[in-house]
C-alpha cells in the first residue's frame, strides 16, 4: 500500500493499492510509519543467526531458523511485549527458551507486583528467564551454535538468537 498525497484542506488522502487507487476521508490523521529494529553497537550482532522482529519479513525468516532447529536453543533478547510473545511461541516449537533482560523484571511499564505472576508463568512453562543482566557480546561458537556472553559473565548457548529490545 502506498500514501499518495494528503489533501488536508478537504481532510481526504490517496491511497494506491495492488487493486488500483482510491480516495479515503478523515476526521484526523496520524501518520505511523513504524520504527527500525533495535541492533546496538555489541560485539558479534551481524551474526545471521541474530535476528530482529519488526515485520512480516523478519518473522518469516525467524520462522524458517526456528524449523531448522526443532529442538534447539532460542535466546530472546527483551523482556518487552514483543520479547515475551517471541518467547512463548518459540517455546510451542519445542525450542529450549531463555529469556534475558538486562533491568530486574520483564513488562518494564507494569507495576512490580503484576509482571511477577508473569514471570511465574513464563517459568511454570518452561521458559528460563536471566533477569537484571545485559548483553556483553555475542559469539559465533560454529554455523549452528552461538553463545550470548553476558555482563555478569554468564553465557548461554543458543542456534538463534531474538533481539526484541
């Protein structure tokens, strides 16, 4: 789909999609054009067994390393909403899951005493959560195994690696 112009004195915008054009009304606009995908500055990140979660693209290709790996390892980089629907689904997959998020619980914008119970849950179904503990580099082992290097020095091997920061 694609914005043609915007007509903001008549509050109209044009829109051309694989089916031709057409005209749309508003009452107010807002434009949302997404965000790019967080890859900071950490040794080792241009790994390809290092993805990101932003589109459909991404979780194709997330999709396709998680079915090569049927019982593998998944690190999930990112306690946030996406990090932790990343890591519920890997984990129906059958990959062994662990989570890491470097600030001492998950669902940063949740009261304390809420992101608990889910923390509980996400134990309870299997998936191991590294808590209050960034990432200090990431390092390729082989083509099938990486280890993610943590602040405290604590490493963990993976096949893939999700980074939902």
């Amino acid at each position: 789909m694609e914005l043609l112009p915007v007509d903001t004195a008549n509050k109209k915008v044009s829109i051309r999609n694989s089916k031709g054009e057409y005209e749309e009304s508003y009452d107010a606009l807002v434009l949302s054009p997404g965000a790019k995908a967080l890859r900071p500055p950490i040794p080792g990140i241009d790994n390809k067994h290092i993805l990101t979660l932003r589109n459909v693209p991404d979780a194709d290709a997330l999709r396709d390393l998680s079915l090569r790996y049927p019982e593998g390892k998944a690190v999930v980089i990112g306690g946030g909403f996406v990090g932790i629907e990343v890591a519920e689904n890997l984990k129906e997959r059958g990959l062994e899951v662990t989570l890491v998020e470097a600030v001492p619980h998950i669902l940063a914008p949740f009261d304390d005493d809420m992101v608990v119970l889910a923390e509980k849950e996400l134990r309870e179904h299997g998936v191991k959560l590294i808590l209050g503990n960034g990432v200090k580099e990431f390092v390729s082992l082989d083509d099938r195994h990486q280890e993610v290097r943590l602040a405290d020095g604590q490493a963990v091997t993976a096949n893939l690696v999700v980074l939902a920061m």
